[in-house]
C-alpha cells in the first residue's frame, strides 16, 4: 500500500550499519540472535540492511544481547528516534520509486554531489518547463497528478543549492544534453538561462563533455555520487536506469566511479568553456 514502505534515510542507513557492526562484534549469527531474542532471522537480515525500522523494544533486545555499554545504547535509541522521522522524500513518495525516494533523502543531507548526465540537465537544475517536457516525452502514460508530483519533487530538491549550508555540486554533462532541444526553443532558453544563473552560485561547478573527447567511460550511462558530512555515512552511487534505478554501496565499487568522474572532469571543457558553450548554444537558437 502506498505510504507504507520504509524508504532509505540516512539515519535508518546508519542505525543498520551499527547494528550489523554490532551483531558481529559481538560473534553471534542472525540464526543465534534469532533464538536468543524471538526475533525471526528475516527481520534481522531486513533491519541489517534498513530494508526495515526495527521498533523499540526489537531494538532493546538486541543492545542487550549484544551487552552493548549504556551510551551507546543511548545513541543507538536515538537513532532509532531520528530513523522514524520522514525523509524529504516523504510529499512525493507515492508518485517515485523506492530506489529514487531513498535518492531523495540522501540528497538532501549530502555534503557534495558529482554529476555525470549524459541524456538530460540534472534535476537538481532543471527548470519546470523542462521537467514538464522530460516526463512528458519519457512517461508519457503517467496521470497528470503523478507527472505534477515528479515536477515538484524537482524542484522542491533544487532547495538544497540556496541552503545555509548548500550542496556542493560538480556536473558533467555530455554535449548531447546542450545540443538537444527539449520542449522547443523557449524552453531550451529558459533552461539555459538557469543553467547560467547556476554557474554564477560558489557551490556549482558546470563542464561539458565535447563531442570531440570521443569515447568515454560515462558512454554506459550516468550517475551520481554524494559525499556526507558525518564520517560514519559512507559514500553512494546512484547509477540511472531505463528499467529501474540503483543505489551502490561499497568502497571498491564507489571507487570505482570516482575514478570514472575524475577522468570525465578531465576530458570535458573547463568550466569558462562550457559557459561559452552554453552561450553559443542559446545563439544558434535565436538563428
């Protein structure tokens, strides 16, 4: 049923990377923790990887076994406390994916974000016109009150950029994004006015991926990268796809896509460049 699942925040990340951290600390199997607490082994594996909140007295049960000290006891409870508070993906929630709800939450508490684009301008910068444009020709079978959800969700996370303390944002966009007209001319032209305006802001950096960089490793598709604040939130992937979408966690495989962007930063214009790219672009059309 819609607004019953548990869609990933970055507390409820946390609370379940602590209590995996825990369990094996403490040398104990999903199936022994099981037979000392009642709790079924797939409740576990799901708490474990905040496919699930555990509730309060689930949680208790499991410091206890785990003879965890009071004050971390006392975190762990707060934890829980904060996990159960809506994400900012709550107002859109029955309108977009699981996968691309939990993207939400994590945006909006990231340090920094790394863009690669290589189909549309990010949502984070798109204006309403183009967003419009983009569910229209991509989903064109959504209802109009799911496509004004997904509208508003993109721009409702745009906040993030004008914050006390904003995203730091570096975006890759391949050429293809710039050349295409999405929505029309007048469309375009607002949209590349924003882009501008954007690229004024100390916490955005824009490039442009030439079409004369030839092959790149951003061909297989794009993605994103968000860095946090606090040190026990690791670093995510969130990789786009036609089919569905996917968060990757993991240092070996997020690594992996680091390497990718900084090589990406480095074939593309440099941010001066892209900006005049932009500005010939909005000539042609005026053509």
């Amino acid at each position: 049923m819609a607004g019953k699942r548990t869609v990933l925040t970055v507390r409820l990340r946390r609370l379940a990377a602590m209590l995996h951290e825990m369990r094996e600390t403490a040398g104990l199997s999903k199936e022994v923790v099981s037979a000392k607490t009642g709790i079924n082994v797939t409740t576990l594996y799901r708490i474990e990887t905040a496919q699930a909140r555990p509730q309060r007295r689930t949680l208790t049960a499991m410091l206890e076994l785990y003879d965890i000290p009071e004050q971390q006891r006392t975190d762990a409870l707060q934890l829980l406390v904060d996990a159960l508070k809506p994400g900012m993906a709550r107002s859109f929630e029955d309108a977009v994916s699981e996968v691309y709800g939990a993207y939400i939450n994590f945006e909006a508490e990231a340090l920094s974000a790394r863009f690669f684009q290589a189909t549309f301008i990010p949502g984070l910068l798109q204006t309403e016109a183009y967003a419009n444009a983009v569910y229209e020709t991509t989903m064109p079978k959504i209802s109009e009150q799911v496509r004004e959800q997904r509208v508003r969700a993109r721009l409702e996370r745009s906040r993030v950029l004008g914050k006390h303390d904003p995203l730091e944002l570096w975006v890759v966009l391949d050429e293809a994004v710039i050349k295409r007209r999405v929505g029309g001319k007048e469309v375009m032209r607002q949209q590349f006015d924003q882009l501008l305006d954007h690229t004024n802001k100390r916490n955005v950096i824009l490039q442009i991926l030439p079409f004369d960089a030839g092959a790149h490793p951003g061909m297989l598709g794009s993605f994103t990268l968000l860095d946090f604040p606090d040190p026990a939130d690791p670093e995510l992937v969130y990789v786009e796809g036609i089919a569905s979408d996917e968060l990757i966690e993991g240092h070996p495989e997020v690594r992996r896509y680091g390497v990718m962007f900084d090589q990406l930063r480095a074939m593309a214009l440099s941010p001066r460049d892209s900006i005049t790219m932009i500005e010939q672009a909005i000539e042609e059309m005026g053509r």
